[in-house]
C-alpha cells in the first residue's frame, strides 16, 4: 500500500535518548523506523503489514475553544533569546544533532530538515492506524522486508531484524540525562511544532509520555507473525498489480502504526529498544524536567 503523507505539518557517541526515541519512535521506521508500509510490484516486496482503512489527511484537531489542561508532565524551560523561532531552526537543531551524535550518525540515521515538525508529527500518529512516512524524522533502513515461507504460509522472517542492529545498537549507545536535556532546552521548540499541529491548550510533553506508554504496551508475539500478500486494487487494471504484505491474525492487522512497528523490527530488537523507552521515560515524565 503506498506510503500515505499529509500536504503540510500542521491538521544522543553517548549520544541523546531524545535521539532514541527519535529513532526509536520512529523506527521506531514504525518507522517505517524506516520503512516502507510495504508495498511493491510482485518482483520486489518490500515492506511491513500494512493497515487498508484510508488515512486521514489530518489528526483530528483540539477544538480551538476548549479551556487550557495543566500539564501532568511539566517542563520548566528557561527562555533562551538565542533559541530561534521554529520556521528557521533547522540549522540549530541540526548543529545540536551533530554535536551530539556526530555528522556521520546524524547523516545516516536523521532527516533534519524541519526535523522538529516531523518528530512531533510522528510522535502524534503513532498510537493511530496510520503514520505518514513523509513526515518520519528518520532515514529508511537499508535493506528489504524478509518474508520466510511461500505461498499461504508466509511468516515473518527472523532474518529481518538484522536490519534494525545498527539502529539498536546506536540506540542502546544513548545517554538519557543528556538526551533529556537537550529535549528540555529545545523543548519551546517541539511545544510549539505542537500547537501547530492543532493542539493549542494541550502540552507535547504529556504527548510524547503518552506515546511511549502506548509502545511498550506493544505486543510481543512467541512466534513470527504469519503474513499474507494482498493485491491493491487500482482504479485502472495493471498487467503487474502493486500488492502488500498484512497480517493474517485480525487483532495484529488492526494495531496501531507505532505497534507494528515494534513488532517489525524482531522480538529481541523490540524489546532492547523498550528497555530504552523506559530509560528514556523516567527522564521525562512525572515533572522531572521541572526539577532540573
């Protein structure tokens, strides 16, 4: 199924943890850390479970009307005159990546530009059934979707997690207490990306625990999950028909974009990198950021 996008972004080598969850969360190539909701000509699969159900073009926006929510998770930020408005601080953000991931780490796993709106965009989508790859702070992992079987007995394969070891192992390389507080020190930034979204009286933060909650709540299936190869019907017939992969148990095709991602990348994989969530989540939650 083609890789569906929204037309703008509004509707850390001890390295960052922020940077993790970054990846994580999106490859945490859901996503998709890096991927490509599979879908292929016949020849050439590539790509993971995907969700048929049409994708909104926009999340559902907070009414502009409802009444401001105290943050559960606070964020006391210090204004920074040198932190520059959100539409002309890719330089900085990208500066701070590199600083602290380095410039080749930064070139192979991150897409920096409007890295901010792309992070909270994602981070917003992955509890739903869709997260556009268009908007993924992160690079596709090299490589293709690995499918073991033939015909109607086609699983999962468990060679296809090699492809996120390099992803978990820089993840696993992450500092949280740095990482977090790079986050805090941009954080104006991604509140902001926020309110853009369409959530002006609601708080990133509180979003971003939300969602790592809502990942490691990801199941964690005993055995690779059987696939099945579905045609894409086209309003024009096709000699070769573009087709992708779903799941053949209902409730895994039904899960979340953020799910399926965790599931993707392999048992071992995904639960490294909830052990890293977690790291990451007690840096962040609970008002933690408004005791440093």
């Amino acid at each position: 199924m083609a890789d569906r996008e929204f037309d703008d972004f509004r509707p850390a080598r001890e390295s960052s943890l922020w940077i993790t969850v970054v990846l994580v969360v999106l490859a945490l190539g859901a996503g998709a850390v890096w991927w490509r909701w599979m879908h292929q000509q016949p020849v050439a699969v590539d790509a993971l479970p995907a969700v048929s159900a049409p994708e909104p073009e926009a999340p559902a926006p907070v009414p502009a009307a409802a009444a401001p929510t105290e943050p559960q998770n606070p964020v006391d930020t210090t204004a920074d005159a040198a932190l520059p408005r959100l539409d002309d601080a890719d330089a900085t953000v990208r500066a701070a990546l590199a600083e602290l991931l380095g410039a080749k780490a930064v070139g192979n796993f991150l897409q920096t530009d409007a890295f901010v709106p792309r992070f909270v965009a994602t981070v917003d989508n992955l509890p739903r059934e869709h997260a556009a790859a268009r908007m993924r702070p992160v690079q596709r992992m090299p490589g293709r979707f690995e499918v073991s079987g033939k015909g109607e007995a086609q699983t999962l394969s468990l060679d296809n997690g090699a492809r996120y070891t390099p992803f978990v192992l820089f993840a696993e390389s992450v500092n949280a207490q740095k990482a977090a507080a790079l986050y805090q020190k941009l954080y104006p930034l991604f509140q902001q990306a926020y309110v853009e979204l369409g959530y002006p009286n609601r708080h990133f933060n509180d979003r971003l625990v939300t969602v790592i909650d809502h990942l490691l709540q990801a199941p964690e299936p005993a055995t690779p999950p059987q696939l099945k190869l579905v045609e894409i019907k086209g309003e024009v017939p096709s000699e070769r028909p573009w087709v992708h992969y779903e799941f053949v148990d209902p409730a895994l095709q039904s899960m979340s974009a953020g799910h399926k991602m965790m599931v993707r990348v392999g048992l071992v994989n995904e639960r490294r990198l909830k052990a890293k969530l977690r790291e990451f989540r007690g840096q962040i939650a609970g008002g933690a950021l408004a005791k440093k």
